[in-house]
C-alpha cells in the first residue's frame, strides 16, 4: 500500500489541525450582549449590548439574530442555536446574559417546552 507519495504528512498534519482546540479566551471581557425574547410575534429577539467595541458587538449580534431568525424559545432548534451562540460569545469574548422573560429557576420548563 503507499500513502500517495507524501509520506502520510497531510493524514498528520489533518489529524494535528482536528486536535487541536480553541484557546480559551482569558482577560477581561471584551464586550457585553443581552439577548432578550420580545414574544411570540415576529420577531422574536433583541440583542442589546451595555460595553464592548461597536464593531465587534455587530458582528455577534448579527450571528446571534441570524441564528435566532423565527425561533421562538419553545422551538427544538433553539436549544441547539442557543448553545452555538453561546460558544460563540466565549470564543469573542463576550459577556452574554439571556432575557426570556421567566424566572430562571423556570426557564428550564419553558425552554423544553413543546407546543403541540
């Protein structure tokens, strides 16, 4: 059997690069973006911002609503969406608080929550 000639270096060099995680982000936080469930009318989502370069905050709100686009908390996608963005934010940086309108000791429930 042979490798194709290059001496299985991109087999490890595609392995290396898969290994490979994200650092995490240390410091202090480079902005701050409060994600807020307006209601069950389109749309649904208001992504406010209290510090944090101008820039960069847009771009994350535009990832956050373009993620969020017609989905109402109750969605099986959100939870899914949710965690993206999430991961999103500490990958930036970013302080991120959740609105939804509900206790938090509630908003497990109406999280999972499934309209039938």
């Amino acid at each position: 059997m042979t490798d194709g000639g290059n001496g299985g270096v991109t087999d490890v060099a595609y392995a290396r690069r898969m290994s490979t995680q994200q650092p995490e982000a240390t410091g202090p936080p480079r902005g701050h973006v409060r994600v807020v469930y307006l209601g069950p009318v389109a749309p649904h989502w208001r992504v406010d911002s209290d510090f944090g370069d101008r820039n960069l905050i847009e771009e994350l709100r535009q990832r956050i609503l373009a993620r969020l686009l017609l989905l109402p908390p109750h969605d099986p996608q959100f939870r899914r969406n949710r965690e993206r963005i999430v991961r999103d934010a500490a990958r930036e940086n970013v302080l991120l608080e959740w609105d939804l309108g509900v206790p938090d000791d509630e908003e497990g429930d109406f999280i999972g929550a499934v309209e039938v």
